[in-house]
C-alpha cells in the first residue's frame, strides 16, 4: 500500500468594488488532501467546505495524515455583501513531477456569496474533491487555485 502526502497549496485573487471600500481576501489556511493510499481502483478524497475529509472508490485515508480546508478572511464594510467565485471543474490539477490529479467540486462556506458581519469580516472556507487514479504514484502533490470575493 503506498501512502500520499499530499499539501495543496493556493492563491488567491481578490476583486473590490469602486465604492472606495476597503476590502480584503487573505488566505490564512491551504487547502490540504492528507495523506492517503491509493487502490488497485481509483477514487476520490474530499475535504467539504465544513472541513470533513471522507474518502471514496479505492482510496484509504491516513489518520496520522488528516486534511485540512482553505480559510480566508475576507474584510470590509460591514454589512458589505460580496459574491464569491470557485474554480471550475477540470481547471485545477495537482502535480508531483510528471504525475497528476484533478481537483474538481469546490464548495465553499458561506455558498455563492457572502455577509461582511458588525465586526468588518466573515471567514469563508474552501473544500474540494480530488481525483485519485488507480495506483497513483506516491509523491507530494501540490498546485494553486483562484478565489475571488467581488463586493456588490
């Protein structure tokens, strides 16, 4: 059985409004699969936007190696609404030299758009699915991805 740590790191765009707000979106957590062993049939590990890691398919997670969800800080004028926008699915892929894996799914928490609360920030987190081939080559995987917080 071999054992995938994977760490899955991010970037994040942010877009502000012309209203002479100051807005922010800092990443303040990467999104992390864990560590994992894959079977002799692919699958999936998912991390949800609530920060529970499951897997599916051929894969078998790792306690010693749990996961994590992406936490951002997103700053403004309170009660400030602003949209947020996730990758697509068969955008993102995590590589470890030549090898590779989708990430598909992201969800996020709050979904589709978002509240600045009294104290001028919400946190917003980030989950996603990745897809595991069947034995996938060990290695550390790691790529980026694009959030965007658009204040209304």
């Amino acid at each position: 059985m071999k054992t995938l740590k994977l760490l899955f790191a991010l970037a994040c765009a942010a877009a502000t409004a012309s209203t002479g707000w100051a807005q922010a979106l800092v990443a303040n957590q990467p999104l992390a699969f864990g560590s994992f062993a894959p079977g002799v049939s692919s699958g999936t590990v998912t991390v949800s936007a609530a920060g529970a890691r499951n897997s599916g398919g051929g894969v078998f997670l790792v306690p010693s190696g749990s996961g994590s969800v992406a936490s951002y800080t997103v700053s403004g004028t309170s009660s400030a609404t602003y949209a947020i926008t996730l990758p697509s699915n068969g955008v993102v892929v995590l590589t470890s030299g030549p090898n590779s894996m989708a990430v598909n799914n992201f969800a996020s928490s709050p979904v589709g758009a978002g509240l600045i609360g009294g104290g001028g920030t919400q946190t917003l987190t980030v989950g996603a699915t990745l897809s595991v081939g069947s034995n996938q080559a060990t290695g550390s995987y790691s790529g980026s991805f694009n959030v965007t917080a658009e204040y209304n």
